[in-house]
C-alpha cells in the first residue's frame, strides 16, 4: 500500500498531467483524504478540511475527491443507506470487502484468503473468469445489540 506521501506526491504528478495547478485548498483535501483510514463522505471530508482551511468551499471538495477518483486514489463505495463514501484506494491485489451494522452504520473491511478463493471456485465453476467483485455483509455490530455506541465509523480487520 502506498503510503502518504507517496499518495500526495501521485496526486500533484496527476494534476500536472492534466495541466491543473496545485492549489493550498487542494492540497489540504488530499492531504485530509490521505489521513483518513475510513469511509468518507464528502460532507464528512468537507467538514474536517474546513476545521484546518475554512476557505474551502464545498465545490472544491467534490472537485478534488473527483479528481482522486479519476487518477485512481480513491475508491468510491455506495453502500445499501444511498450515500456515496470514499476510501483511499488500494494498491497491488489487496481487497477487502465490508461488513455494516444497519443501525449505527459502522464499517469493518475485512478480508479472507479462504472466501477469495471460494469465490474464484465459484466463479469457474460456473464458466466465468473473475474480473472483479465485492461483497458486503449487512447485520447489527456488537455494540449496538449491546447498547454501548460504537467507537468509530469505520474499521478494519484482516484474517
């Protein structure tokens, strides 16, 4: 996985490429997206860029999430509540895939060597080669059936 600085300094080559000019407000996204180890939406991004530019303007967000979009560092995840998140994007073959908790929303990737490849078995069993998938697992986390909130929004675990 690419690390921070690695992810901005892909970010300023791309806007290069595209003849963009790399901006305070930009970079300060990028550099709040980068940091962000969650599922962001962009009202989410917007309110956390603003606490360190309030110049930003929530046009300028959206541009520039839609700009890590198009030059493959963010991923965009619409899950079964209809709001559109993102994630840094991975890098390599690493996937993941999502469990959510229906009442509080939280988000745990997770990922599994023996579900990969039950699911290229499958796959081929049935004539098809794998291009891509995803799963997502909808349920009630611990914490909401125990009545204790969750700690955050988003997590992640790899067996």
């Amino acid at each position: 996985m690419l690390s921070r600085a690695e992810r901005f300094s892909a970010f300023r080559r791309a806007l290069k490429e595209k003849s963009l000019k790399s901006t305070a407000q930009r970079d300060d996204i990028a550099n709040v997206f980068f940091a962000s180890h969650r599922h962001i939406s962009i009202d989410d991004l917007y309110r956390e860029v603003r606490k360190i530019n309030p110049r930003v303007g929530y046009a300028t967000v959206y541009r520039t999430i839609k700009l890590l979009k198009e030059c493959g560092l963010a991923d965009e995840q619409h899950f079964a509540d209809g709001q559109t998140r993102y994630e840094n994007a991975e890098t390599g073959e690493h996937h993941h895939d999502h469990v959510i908790c229906d009442r509080c929303g939280r988000i745990v990737e997770f990922s599994d060597d023996g579900l990969e490849r039950l699911q290229e078995d499958i796959a081929t069993r049935l004539g098809f080669v794998l291009a891509r998938h995803r799963l997502e697992l909808y349920g009630i986390c611990r914490e909401c059936r125990e009545g204790v909130r969750p700690s955050t929004s988003s997590a992640r675990v790899a067996h």
